[in-house]
C-alpha cells in the first residue's frame, strides 16, 4: 500500500515537496493555513489550519495513520511540532525545536559554531542588552551586519555601506531592534562579507550529510540586484551541480562546514534530522557561514526537487529512522532557472487580490514547470496576495536553455499586477558575478 505523507506548509516549496513525493508514489496528507491550489490537485486530503497549531496538527495526522511527516516552513519547527509528531510515533523529516535553533535563534547558532571551532564562522557577538551591543559597535574596527536574534521573515537583517549607510545608522538600527523588540529580545553583531552568496542545501538523517545541486538565490527585489531584500526572487542551479563562480574545492569547504556543525548539534544533544540549509558567501577566504536554516529553501526547493532521480519517500524514511544512504540520493545533469511571479510592488508595497491566469498545459509544452505560493483559488480564479504568486522553472540540459524554458513558460502566467526579476539566469548578470568573484579573489593573493 502506498505510503501516507503529512506535509506541512502552502507555499512554492511546499507544492515542490508534494509533487516529489507523489512522483515517489506517496500518498499525501497536506496540512496548510491557505489553499494552495497546485497541493490541492496532488493531495488525497487536505486540512486548512494554522501550521503553528501543533495539537491539531498531531490529531489531523493520528487520524489519517500517518507514517510520515515533512515539515516546509521554520515557524512550526519553533512550535515544537516536529517533537510532538515523534512524540506521536511518526517519521519526522525535520529537527527538533531545540536543534532548529540553527535557524530560529542566532545567537545560539553563531556561539554554537564558535565553541566547536566549525570552520568559516565569523567574528560576532550576541548581545541581550542595548548599552554593550553599541559599546561593541563603536569599537569593532570592521563593518558589521546587525541581526535581530529571531525570526523576522528575512526582513530583519540589515547590513552597513548597504542598508545602512554608516556607523550612525548602524547603532540607531540597533537601538530600533531592541526598542521594537524585533525578532525578540536580543540582537548578533556580526563581520559583514563581501563576496558572492551560494545556498548548499542537504539531506541529514542525525550523522550523514548528503548534499544536494548548488543553487544561487537572489533576494533583492529589482533587476541588477537592487532594492530591498526579499524572500527571494529566483534562483538558478547547473548541470554539473556546481556554480560558475564555486569550485569543488569550495564546495568541498562548505561540505566541512555543514558536518561539523551537525556532528557539533550531536554533542549537545541537538540530533540533526532534516534538511539543512547552509547560506555561504564566498569570499577571498574561501566559504563563510551567512546562516543555516532548518528547511529547504524557498525558491531553492523549485530548483533541486524536480530534479531528484532517487525515490524521495525513501530518502525521508532515511532521514526520519537515521539510516540514510549516499548511494540512494542521486539528481539528474541539469540546470534549472527558477523565476518567482510575484505582485507589483513586492517588497515594498505589493499590489494585492488581482486574478492571474496560469496555463499549466502550455508551461509543461515548454519544459518548464509551475508551482503555486502565496495564492488563493477563489471560484475558480487564482488570486494573488501580497507575497510571491507563481514560481516557474525551466530545466534543460545546460544554462541558456533552461533559461530561455522559463522565459517561455512565464509568457503563460498573464495578470494585470504582476513582476518577474527576468534577469535572473542571464548571462550577463552571471558573468557580472564571476567577473566580481576574480576581482575579490584577485585581491587577496
Ligand atoms: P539572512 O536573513 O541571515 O539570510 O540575511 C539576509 C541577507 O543579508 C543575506 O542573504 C545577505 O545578503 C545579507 N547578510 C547577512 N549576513 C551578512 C554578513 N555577515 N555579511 C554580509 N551580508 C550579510
Ligand atoms: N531563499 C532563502 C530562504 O529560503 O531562506
């Protein structure tokens, strides 16, 4: 009998789980606070309830005999719902409460690489207190990035000579952070980068560590990579799993990284069981730890579930019993460009509730597929809200095809209020980015 999936969450991510796992055969159970009309047509059942509601949750998944549970998004991982699902006798691919502190409490997360000398951590400091977090910031002799110590959607972390513009911003930002307790009592003063980001995501069932395809995501709102931060606009992933301007030594690096860090959760009995999610900025260094996530990425799950040859019921069994095996994780040769639809004026002021039109048949005759995010079916009509709409990726055998897959594909998505960052797995501004890593790299030898 086919196995019986929970998954947790509504967004692009989630509707990537879910098609995976009903390639892989799995019956699924999806549990979301909106309905997301893509996980809606692929689930046998669905609940709409709050994802943070964890006695629910628990009874939805007692009463459908759930063997497994996939938990999409950080915020019920912080509930405890992962615990209460274990606790309950299911599978869980997702950490516990205290081990998701990798990406719901920085300060935890910064201090625990320190005192086990994980390589490519950072100088930093974590701070409760207003007074000492300015005396450290008028005395660090580098540019800081200020991050508030919780969740804040990605939206709380700002960075001096970018969205701060000197000392002085800085220390009134972090006057902001403690006054409006943003992101909850507490703030981590860290080094600012400065290099090119990458996202390492991985399978990791408690000691094992298998990596999945290198994905770059772009969070700036605008084209050019300006504007402010978003959740993320698009992301695009190569053939040989790699990215132009990471080597495999790099790779090999941050591969280091990710380990240390989940044998370091073991021994302080924090077992890892999920997918790990490491955000590294290459620099002339080589790779440093931005921060870890407890979750697939959002859109970086578009770019690397399509792409997953291996059965991924299996590979979440491995995950949940601590048996996971290498040999069953494999990803076919190719390169994905993933493309976010999202409302005008995202990031700043989005236009919101305005019908778009997804032709899903004509998406697939172009190569590309759809997944649904932040939209609503209302008698037959999708609707947008004021987050990412439609994510569209293109998958080809190399780059510029997978690119021009996706630009095809999104001449299918028609709304009146909509935006695409089209120049995400360009050429040119992949070259931009190659020719920048030289420069860096160039300077330090
Ligand atoms: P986070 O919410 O930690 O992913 O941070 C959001 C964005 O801020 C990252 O994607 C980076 O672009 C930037 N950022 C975070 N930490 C640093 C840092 N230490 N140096 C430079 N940029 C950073
Ligand atoms: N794409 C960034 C994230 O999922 O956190």
């Amino acid at each position: 009998m086919a196995e019986k999936v929970l998954t947790v969450g509504g967004g692009g991510r989630e509707h990537a789980i879910v098609d995976a796992l009903a390639r892989s055969g799995a019956n699924v159970c999806a549990v979301m606070k909106n309905r997301n009309p893509g996980i809606a047509r692929l689930a046998k059942d669905v609940l709409l309830v709050k994802e943070t509601d964890v006695a629910k949750v628990v009874q939805y998944a007692r009463d459908r005999s759930i063997d497994l549970a996939i938990i999409g998004p950080e915020a019920p991982l912080e509930a405890g719902l992962s615990d209460a699902l274990r606790d309950a006798g299911i599978g869980v691919v997702g950490p516990s409460k205290k081990a998701a502190r990798m990406e719901t409490d920085k300060g935890f997360a910064r201090s625990l690489l320190a005192n086990h000398g994980v390589p490519g951590n950072l100088r930093f400091g974590v701070f409760d207190a207003l007074g000492p977090a300015i005396e450290f910031a008028k005395e660090a002799d580098f540019q800081l990035a200020v991050k508030p110590v919780g969740l804040t959607g990605g939206k709380g972390v700002k960075v001096e000579g970018e969205q701060l513009k000197d000392k002085d911003e800085t220390l009134s930002y972090i006057k902001e952070v403690f006054d409006r307790s943003i992101g909850g009592v507490g703030v981590v003063l860290e080094e600012k980068l400065v290099g090119e980001e990458f996202t390492l995501q991985a399978f990791v069932d408690g000691t094992r560590v298998v990596p999945m395809p290198l994905v770059q995501d772009h969070k700036r709102a605008f084209e050019g990579d300006l504007g402010p931060n978003t959740g993320g606009m698009g992301s695009y992933s190569l053939q040989d799993h790699l990215l132009p301007f990471v080597s495999k030594d790099d790779l090999a690096l941050a591969m280091e990284s990710m380990r240390r860090t989940v044998d370091a959760l073991s021994k302080e009995d924090c077992v890892y069981q999920g997918v790990f999610y490491g955000q590294f900025m290459l620099t002339s260094k080589g790779p440093r730890i931005i921060e870890f996530n407890a979750r697939f990425g959002d859109p970086e799950a578009m770019n690397v579930l399509p792409l997953l040859d291996s059965n991924f019921v299996d590979i979440c069994h491995g995950i949940a019993n601590g048996n996971l095996s290498n040999s069953n994780v494999s990803f076919a040769p190719m390169a994905t460009v993933c493309k976010y639809v999202v409302p005008t004026g995202y990031g700043l002021e989005p236009k919101a509730n305005l019908p778009i039109e997804v032709d899903e048949k004509a998406i697939a005759s172009e190569g590309a597929k759809v997944f649904y995010a932040a939209v609503s079916e209302e008698s037959g009509r999708i609707m947008t809200s004021s987050s990412r709409a439609v994510g569209v990726v293109g998958i080809a055998p190399d780059l510029e095809r997978a690119e021009a897959s996706c630009e095809r594909a999104l001449k299918h998505v028609k709304g009146e209020a909509i935006y695409v960052r089209h120049d995400i797995g360009r050429k040119e501004i992949i070259e931009r980015k190659v020719e920048r890593m030289r420069a860096i790299r160039g300077l330090c030898t």
